[in-house]
C-alpha cells in the first residue's frame, strides 16, 4: 500500500510539471519545459513606441500593438501594427481585425477548440505579388487562399503548410516545425512575457503589446528591440484598367461579390467588401451594369443568412464605378426578387424583378411604383429577364408573355411582342435580337416588326427556373451576336456560336470552350460570356462541372476576334459562381463638327442625329439624344423624332439657341446650335442638312454621308502629312492606317468640310 501511495504522488507531480508546458495556453506534454516559458530568453528594451506605428486598425480610445516577428531571415521581420478599440477586446480580437483589413497579412488557425483559437501559422505578402495562399502536403493542385485574411483548419496539421510565393513571410508548425510562442507586455510590466494564455483569453489592455514569434525547430528567439511599422494597406487598383467580374457567391455561406481583373493580369478579390468594411451584396447575386458612373448590382434574396463574415447589403446595392464606395442598398425593390437594372436617362433606372418592373429615382435613390402591365404570373412563370436601352425605347424580356416595349417618357409598354424568349440584345447597326430555343428574332427598332432565323444545328437554352443573364451578348465594334450553345436546360454545350447581322450567317464552330479533356470539365457558368467593348476580345467565365469542392476551379477566357485563345486566368479556389463580366465605362460621348453650331433655316429642316455622336467604350447606335432646351419656341421648334432627327421648324424671324443632349450609358454631353430664321419663311419641303463621316473610330469602312456630290477628298495625319486614301462610293478604306488620329477634307459641289476621326 505504501509503494502504491509512492507511485500515485510521484505521477501526481510529473502531471502538474507537464501541465504547466503550454504553447498558446495549451497544454502541451510532448513537449519540455526548457522549449517553453521556462527559458525564454531575456529581450533587449524596445526602442519602438505607439508614435512609431503607422497602420491603425478600428477606432476608440484605447490602443494596442501588434507584433509579428517570423525569424526567417527575410527582411523586413518583426513588423508592428496598431489597433484601437472601446470596451473590451481580446488579443483575438485585435488579430482577427488586423488580417481582415491587411490584405497582405494571412494566417492559418484552429478556431473553436476548448482552449479558444490556436494559431498554427502566419503569413505576410513580402513582394506584392498578392499570391496569398497555402499548399497542403504539397498539393499544388487544390490550394487554400485566405477569406478575411484566414485560412481554417480543424485539426493540428499546421506543419504541413507551405506557402504559394516561397518569397513572402511564413511560419507554421506545432509539432515538428516549431510553434507560435505568443508573448505579451502590459503597461505595468517592464518587458515582454511568455503568454500562459491563449489569443482567445487575453484581455488587451490600454497600452497592451502582443508579439508573436516563431520558434523555428523549437528554436528560441529573443523579442527584438526594434519593430518595423507596417506601411498602411492601399489596394492598388484603377478600376479603369480592366474589367469586373460580378459573383453570385455560395449560397448558404456568403453574400455576393466583385472581383476586379486588372489588364497586367492580377486579380483583386472582394474589392466591394474591401473598399466598404467587409460589406457585400445580397443573397445570389446575378446581375451587375455600371450606369453614369455608378454600379448597379442586383441579387436574388437581401441577405444570405449564413454569411458570419460579410454584412449583408440588399437586393440592390448602388456603389461609385470608380472607386467602389457605397452610395445606397435597398433590401426591398418592389416585393420580389432581383434580376436586372437599365439606366433610362441620368435620373431614372428600372429595376427588373420576379414580379414586375419598378421604377428608380437616380437623383434620390429611391425606388419607385410598377410599371403598369408588367407584373401578373408567378415567381417562376413572369419573371423579368435582361432589358436593354435604345435610342427611342426600352425592351424588357418577361417569362412567358414575351418582349414588353417601354415608352421610357411616359412609363408604359406600348407594345408587347408575344413569344417565348430568354434574352435580347442591340447590335452595333441599331438593330434589335432576341434569341429563343432555336431562332434568334429581329426585331424594328421602330416598328417592333419581326423576323426570324433559324440556328441550323445547336440550340440556346434559358436559365428561367433559376435565372441568370444568359451567353447573348454583342459587339460593339462588329456587326455580330455571341452566344454558347446549349446541350439541354441543365446543361451548357462547350461551343462559342457567332452570328454575322450583317451577313445573317451563322458560325456555330466560332470557338471551343477550354478544358474538355478528362474526367471533369470546364462549364460556363451564369452569364458566362461578354465583349470587351474596346478591345472587341470575348471574355468567357469557366468553372469545373462535378460536386462539392469542384466548384472551386474557376478560369477566365479570353478570345480575340478569330476566335483564338490568347489569354487564361486562374481564380483563387473558391465557390465563386461567377454571375456576369461588366466594364468599366471610362469615355463620354463624342459630339462630331458634322453636327453644325449653327444653321440658317426658313423651311423645315431635318439634320440626322445618329452619326454625328459617338462612344469609344458603348453602343454609340444606343445613345439617347434629347432637345433639353430651346430658348425662343416663338422662333423656332425642335423635336427630335423616332428616326432620331432633329426636326427644326421655323415660326418667326429671329434666332434662337437650341441645346441637344447626347446621353451615352448615363453619360451626359451637350451641344449648342444656334438657329437663325431667315426673313423669308418657306413652307416647302423639308431640307436636310446631312454630311456626316461614320463610324467613328473606325477600324475598316469610313462611310461619307451627304447629299451634295463629292467633289474632292483629303485625309491627313495629325503632323500635316497627305495619306493615300482611295475613295469609292463615298468609302474610303482605312484597314491599312496606323491607329489614331486623322484629319479629312471633304470638298463637295456645295461646300468645304474638315472633320476628325479616329482610326482602332
């Protein structure tokens, strides 16, 4: 009994000793007391101060600093954060809230266990290449890339880690290749001390420093003396220079998203949240189109409840295109779910819904009342779908009932094209597309008059029962439509069909959709195809068909005209969901000298506006032309009239200043025409005023209009330079000319003209 009374206590104490060995609070037995606490070498005094730190986090009265020192022998090392808080926080607090807003800073940890959170690795992005993330057992295929600058685990794996970019800070390790030793420094104490806590326990004081530093194959490592202030975190980003891409997010767990594809081919991530404090959109967001310098972006549901990292931000969230600020959200449009938006002028939007299209006050950011007659049917049998603008009118797809025609003056449809349709476009000639099963359907811009043609062989497939934008997009340098084929309603085909307007041939073998080889294959996803505007490059979002984790694999596309592959991205893994690519609107309308600053009248005078404006970056066919002024009606009239001609009317004798408005995707510009009435008033035939060069900027065919004979016809560059430019038929082809800026004399039986254009 006195032997068995020996043993018990002898084991009592070798319990208590191994009970003290912790690492982060943790009770750590595999490991000896002379790795631990016991021996931490004495630190030099520290020179740096709160006045020193450079990059604060959160706001209060209190404050803190953060220390992170690697030991790697990669400068620089020991970098020093702020935070400030009110109330209390603890040292996982200040942690979490420093990688959330340092998109430089990662880490990889064990949350959850009955000690609080275990800090298994952290990480720093040394050389800016913004390649965040981790490799598990060397698993280069399927890496983990940092949400809110965390990266998860549920077990104590962290020495199987490694870093992307082997040239940025990183530690891990707990049982082989060191640990994290968290040290603290309170204002009482005189120096830095082992923590006997973990980051979930301590409790920050006013003053407080924390300092983690990595011991290396147990390794010891003293505080170092002086810290390095991290420069604050500015994502570098001109959302100028590339394109958006909107995401539906995964549902269940995350609001919607927008990432940023930046033209030297890096990818920013969440930039919306970034710019706003981890802010997002709603719940499945599906559609995204920027609008007089602002971007609309509408979701299915206000809020994904399962989202404990981002906060949610309606149905319609309403942000600055240029830096992403946020400017309104609205989680109710109306009472049903989100599906599109159309800019109507610089004060009005529609707002498409399940249940009907609303108005929008741009001016108050407000939304409005339903359109008449454009609600009735159920969620899932009278949805609203894509709409587009015209010069003239709005066209709405609705499920089932067909393309309601919108008079954007008065608010009403004016005409309701029945059919079955899944989408609807404008070409670059002005012409009108929607696309069914198998027929794509001309419609008159004017008349509303149909015509339709058959797609030979392939078929193109809505998405109604779970709606998204659909592949129909356009060009607007190319009188062309594109589209993916469709397999069945559950399934994408892997081909890119072209359709010439022009021509009306169809090229359903244009380009194939990559990665169709092996077991699981790319598939588009959402809108998965749009054209770059400016670059005429078609931009096609991928991700990988399967289950579960498979839809992690995401790529983006990029073609040229030919139909060839010149560029792949690589996203991030993460259930993305890619919903639709939208570009940014960077050029305003351009307002040609074909439109005169001044013109004598004394009989009713047409001069045809649809050529005498363009927009390097839209549809310049689209663009809305309004007589916003007339400052003497007695003199003259102005109306401008479906053909979009400015009709001027003479009355009396005398002049008067007559202001027309181009608004070119929200975008506004103005031109001034002064009229003068003569004395003598006609009343014969109208007389057109009708010399205009098109397109412009122009890449082959510049087309001179007018009905005078041309005389004579000049082109030179902007040095003065005579160019070889053969004329026939008033067409001069250009294909041949080095891009920019030149400058053509036309000489007619009535009159001289110089005007400016642009070659692409």
């Amino acid at each position: 009994m006195k032997k068995n009374y020996f043993l018990l206590v002898m084991l009592f104490f070798a319990f208590i000793g191994n009970a003290q060995v912790t690492v982060q609070g943790i009770p750590r037995p595999d490991l000896k007391q002379n790795t631990t606490a016991k021996s931490t070498k004495k630190a030099a005094v520290n020179t740096t101060t709160f006045a020193d730190i450079q990059y604060w986090v959160g706001t209060g009265s209190n404050q803190a600093a953060f220390v992170i020192q690697w030991n790697d022998g990669k400068n620089s090392d020991a970098l020093v954060w702020g935070f400030r808080w009110d109330g209390t926080a603890t040292g996982e607090d200040m942690m979490k809230a420093i990688l959330k807003a340092d998109h430089r800073f990662f880490s990889l940890l064990y949350q959850g266990t009955q000690f609080g959170t275990a800090l298994g690795g952290l990480g720093y992005d040394l050389n800016g290449a913004n390649s965040n993330g981790l490799y598990k057992d060397g698993n280069v295929t399927y890496p983990y890339y940092p949400v809110n600058g965390i990266i998860n685990t549920t077990v104590y794996d962290f020495d199987n880690y490694t870093a992307i970019d082997a040239n940025d800070h990183w530690q891990s390790g707990w049982y082989t290749n060191g640990y994290w030793s968290y040290n603290v420094k309170d204002p009482a104490d005189a120096g830095f001390g082992y923590s006997s806590l973990g980051v979930s326990s301590r409790v920050l004081e006013n003053g407080s420093w924390d300092a983690w530093s990595f011991r290396p194959s147990f390794e010891e490592f003293p505080i170092q003396s002086t810290f390095t202030p991290v420069t604050p975190y500015v994502m570098a980003t001109d959302f100028t220079n590339g394109f958006f891409v909107v995401n539906e997010e995964w549902f269940g767990h995350t609001n919607g998203s927008v990432n940023f594809v930046n033209n030297d081919g890096s990818i920013n991530y969440r930039v919306y949240s970034t710019v706003n404090s981890s802010q997002a959109f709603g719940a499945t967001t599906q559609y995204g189109t920027i609008y007089g310098d602002k971007f609309y972006f509408i979701s299915k549901q206000a809020a994904d409840g399962g989202d404990s990292m981002y906060t949610p931000g309606g149905r319609l969230v309403v942000a600055d295109a240029k830096n992403m600020q946020k400017i309104a959200g609205f989680n109710t449009i109306g009472g049903g779910d989100g599906r599109s938006f159309v800019g109507v002028n610089e004060n009005l939007g529609y707002v498409g819904a399940s249940n009907g299209i609303f108005t929008f006050d741009i001016a108050n950011m407000q939304v409005g009342s339903l359109i008449p007659t454009t609600g009735g049917g159920s969620q899932y049998a009278g949805q609203i779908g894509n709409m587009i603008r015209t010069s003239q009118y709005v066209f709405a797809v609705k499920q089932n009932a067909g393309i309601l025609v919108i008079d954007p003056n008065t608010n009403t449809v004016i005409k309701t094209i029945a059919g079955s349709f899944h989408s609807i476009v404008q070409a670059k000639d002005g012409s009108i597309w929607a696309i069914q099963d198998q027929k794509i359907v001309n419609v008159d811009a004017v008349t509303f008059a149909t015509t339709s043609y058959n797609i030979p062989t392939t078929k193109y497939i809505g998405a109604w029962g779970a709606w998204n934008a659909g592949t129909f997009t356009y060009s607007t340098q190319q009188n062309a439509l594109y589209w993916i084929n469709s397999i069945n309603s559950f399934n994408s085909g892997s081909q890119i069909v072209r359709f010439d307007v022009t021509a009306k041939t169809f090229n359903e073998n244009f380009a194939a959709v990559p990665g169709q080889t092996g077991t699981y294959k790319q598939i588009p996803y959402g809108a998965a195809l749009r054209v770059d505007p400016v670059t005429d490059n078609l931009i096609l979002n991928t991700t990988e068909n399967g289950f579960g984790a498979h839809y992690q694999k995401n790529w983006i596309h990029t073609f040229n005209t030919s139909g060839t592959l010149i560029n792949t991205k690589v996203l991030d893994d993460y259930y993305w969901f890619p919903a639709i690519t939208v570009f940014p609107d960077n050029v305003s309308p351009v307002v040609s000298t074909a439109l005169p600053s001044q013109v004598s009248v004394n009989t009713p005078t047409v001069i045809d506006l649809k050529t005498v404006v363009s927009d390097t970056d839209n549809l310049s066919v689209a663009i809305v032309k309004t007589v916003k002024s007339n400052s003497d009606t007695e003199i003259v009239s102005a109306v401008i009239n479906t053909n979009d001609e400015l009709i001027l009317t003479p009355k009396n004798q005398g002049s008067a200043t007559v202001v027309i408005s181009f608004n070119s995707n929200g975008k506004v510009v103005e031109k001034s025409v002064a009229v003068n009435v003569n004395t003598t008033l006609g009343t014969g035939e109208f007389k057109k005023l009708n010399l205009a060069i098109y397109p412009n900027p122009v890449s082959e065919i510049l087309n001179i209009q007018t009905e005078d004979e041309v005389l004579e016809v000049s082109v030179y560059d902007v040095t003065g330079k005579t160019i070889q430019a053969t004329v026939s038929n008033n067409q001069i082809n250009v294909g041949n000319f080095i891009k920019g800026m030149y400058i053509i004399n036309v000489v007619t039986d009535k009159a001289k003209y110089t005007q400016k254009f642009i070659k692409n």
